[in-house]
C-alpha cells in the first residue's frame, strides 16, 4: 500500500486545506497526474501524485484542514494489492526542504467552498511574503550587480522571426530573456540551486521560478522545469501558459516548490532595473527592467539603441560578485547572439544534425 | 452599421473580460489607451490578442501591433480586416 501525503507546497506551509478530489477508489492513477485541489490558504494548487497506482481509499474529506505530512489516501501498487507501506509524497523536492521558503501567493480565489474570502486571502498572503523575505534578509548575504545589456540585435531578430509567424507562434522577449539566464548559467552553476542545512546543493537543471503578479495584488513564482534543455517557442507556450494558469489559480504542486533560480521581469511596469530579494532556500535571482531606447556608445558613436538592466541579486555564502560578474557577461554576449540561444540546447534539434 | 459595431463591441468586451476580470465595461473609455487604463502586461496583451485571432479570425501582422491603442482603435482594426474579408 502507498501513502499519498500533502506535501509541502514550497511556501513556509505548514497545513492546507483538501477542496477537492478528483480521484476516487478504484481509479487507475499515472505518475503526473493531479489528484486532488489543496488550499494552502495563499493558493489553490493542482496536487500531483508521482506513482502509479489504483485508489484505495480517500482519507480526507474535502473542506478538512490538515498538517503537511499527512496522509491524505492510500493507494495499491499498479499490479497488486496489499504490499508493505511506502512513503511515496506528492512530487515535490520541497518535502525535504527547510520549511520557510519560497512566497508564494493566494492566485485570485477560485469559486470552491472552503477558500478563504479574498481580504483575507490577501491578508495571509501579505504575511507570507512578508515572512519569506524578512527570512531571506536575516539569513542571506546578498551582494547585487547591474549590468546594462545592448538589445538592438536580439529584439531585430525577435521582430523578423515574429514577422514571418502567426501570432499563437510569436516569441515575447521575456521568453529569450528566460533562455538566456538558463543558458547563461551553465557557466556559473553556484548561482542555481538550493542552500540547505548550511550547504549549497547545485540544481542538476534550471528550473525557474517566474514571478508572475496577480490581478489585485500580490505575486507567485511557479516554475518551468528544464528551462536550459527546452527550445524557444516551447518556452515561450509554457510562460504564457503559466502566467494565465497562475491568475486563474490553477497551478500544479511541481511547480511550487521545485524553482532553483527566480527571475523577475519588470519590464511591463516601465522601471529601468529590479534588484530583487533572493527566495530561500534559492541562491540568487535575476531582474530585468523594461527594454528601452537610450543613448549607447558603439566604436566612439552615439547612438539610440534598445537596451535591458539585467541585476543579480545572489548570495554571498556560495557564491562572490566576481563570479556574479561573470555570469552577467555571459547572460549579455548570449544575447548578442539570439539565433544560438534559438538552437542551444534543444536535444531533439542536435539530434537532427545540428552541431552539438 | 452601429449595431454591428455595438456587437463586436460586446464581444471583444467578452474577450478582454476573460484576460481581465475586474474590467467593467461602463468604466473603460473607449478612446483612451486601453493598457493604461487596465492593467495589462505584455504577456496579457499576447493573450488578448490571440483570442482576437482565435475568435474572430483576425490575423494582426507584429507590425500593426502600434496601431492598436483605445478599445475602440481595435474595433476599427477588427471591422476593416472582417470587412476586406481577410
């Protein structure tokens, strides 16, 4: 028999709230799958199971608020019946994480019953981020940087790609701006990942988390998965996809709790750079302001030119600003050079005779 | 003329409603910017517009993205091309 416990959804969660199931005994379940609707009184999340299995039993009702860790239904293994018990929790790597990370926020409430109404969503919400941050100021040693990146090239590329496309294909330039960061990382791997129990464990993939602000307030930051090993337009429907899912409230466990960078993009707002306070247990995040035309000197001539503030903010403990420095000169020359990133790292296209 | 321009109004009305829920329709003025008034990012605009093409069977070329500014620059935009057939 399985286990299937609520995991810890990321935050600094330590209950939630069951809303729904969408499993019941005698289902056949596949790894991925969302089972279930949990509250964590800042969010509404898609809880996925990460096994195989046929329901058992449901053991907790909709509307029953519970600790993290609790077994919410048991379930058989695919072929039989009643082997020992495992531990299997929903998948999330946060279950084995200090459980004071990451803020995220209530997405605007769905109509389910049990959900908070929306002043105290926001409320709770409020003081979630507020506790994340405060945690991070008191406990991480933050330097940042600021480098300004040169965007003539990369947004002429973006607007004859685009040209030729219909418009469900066209790329944002916050969807470069993402590869890029993945890309640029590989050679600053001490900025991805998670401190844990006073150690650095370096991400084995980019898994950014997207700061995506909510209608009427507050933010969350789900995450792509394997943002390094994934192509453009793949990229570009997945961060469109989120930002509508995380203002509709409906995000998945995975997403919540498994970021190992976070990038912010202000650039909509119309401010010039964002220095922005690392989400523990992450170890750096990268801001980006608006693309915007200014003066910029090429070969002792002045020109008018689109160009980004990309900053660091990142954590002294595991990594220092020349290192920071290095990753920003590599997050601009990629930058430089978008028909790379449009083909780097896309095993399927590689495979395909590409140059590696 | 002005029904079919009161229709289409509605339904693009329907559209941003569903990117923007806290729009109310008697509040939005028609012929200022539309980003201004609701907030709506780049990745909300795409969206927005992509149901226009989705819905309505307009195709909008990058470059005429600067064209589109009030509501009612996008009923405009929406009844040339529906009525060039395009």
């Amino acid at each position: 028999m399985i286990s299937f416990k609520l995991p810890s959804l990321g935050a600094d969660m330590t209950e939630g709230t069951l809303l729904t199931w969408h499993v019941k005994p005698g289902d056949n379940v596949k790894r991925g799958q969302v089972v279930a609707v949990v509250d964590t009184s800042k969010a509404a999340i898609d809880v996925e199971i990460w096994q195989d299995g046929v329901v058992h039993e449901l053991l907790v009702a909709p509307g029953e608020k519970v600790p993290v860790g609790t077994v919410l239904a048991t379930l058989r293994e695919p072929g039989d019946a009643d082997a020992t018990v495992a531990e299997v929790p929903a998948k999330t790597s946060a279950s084995t994480v200090d459980p004071a990370p990451v803020a995220i926020a209530p997405a605007a409430a769905p109509a389910e019953p049990a959900v908070a109404a929306a002043s105290d969503r926001q409320q709770a919400m409020r003081q979630a981020i507020a506790a994340a941050m405060s945690r991070s100021k008191r406990e991480i040693p933050h330097y940042y940087l600021t480098e300004t990146i040169p965007m003539q090239v990369a947004t002429t590329w973006l607007l004859q790609r685009n040209g030729a496309l219909p418009i469900t294909e066209r790329i944002l330039p916050a969807a470069l701006l993402l590869k890029a960061v993945a890309v640029a990382l590989k050679r600053t791997p001490e900025l991805n990942g998670l401190y844990l129990d006073g150690q650095f464990q370096p991400g084995a993939a980019v898994h950014a988390g997207v700061a995506i602000s909510l209608r009427g307030g507050g933010l969350v930051a789900p995450a792509i998965l394997e943002v390094q090993s994934k192509p453009l337009p793949q990229l570009m429907r997945e961060l469109s996809d989120l930002v509508k899912r995380a203002r509709a409230g409906s995000l998945r466990s995975s997403e919540m709790s498994d970021a190992t960078i976070t990038i912010t993009n202000l650039g909509d707002q119309g401010v010039e750079s964002v220095l922005g306070v690392i989400y523990p247990p992450q170890v750096a995040l990268v801001g980006f302001g608006s693309i915007l035309v200014r003066p910029w000197v090429l070969d002792g001539v002045v020109s008018a030119q689109p160009v980004v503030r990309a900053t660091l903010a990142a954590d002294h403990r595991v990594s220092d600003g020349h290192r920071g420095a290095l990753f920003l000169a590599e997050l601009r020359d990629l930058l430089q050079q978008p028909q790379l990133l449009a083909a780097a790292f896309t095993p399927t296209d590689s495979q395909k005779g590409d140059k590696a | 003329m002005t029904t079919d321009r009161a229709t289409l109004a509605a339904s693009v009305m329907a559209l941003l409603r569903a990117i923007a829920p806290e729009v109310e329709p008697d509040g939005l003025d028609f012929g200022r910017p539309l980003r201004s008034q609701v907030d709506l990012d780049s990745m909300d605009w795409l969206n927005f517009l992509v149901s226009l093409h989705e819905r309505l069977g307009v195709t909008i070329p990058e470059a005429d993205y600067a064209r589109l500014v009030s509501f009612n620059d996008v009923l405009d935009y929406v009844l040339g091309s529906t009525g060039k057939g395009a």
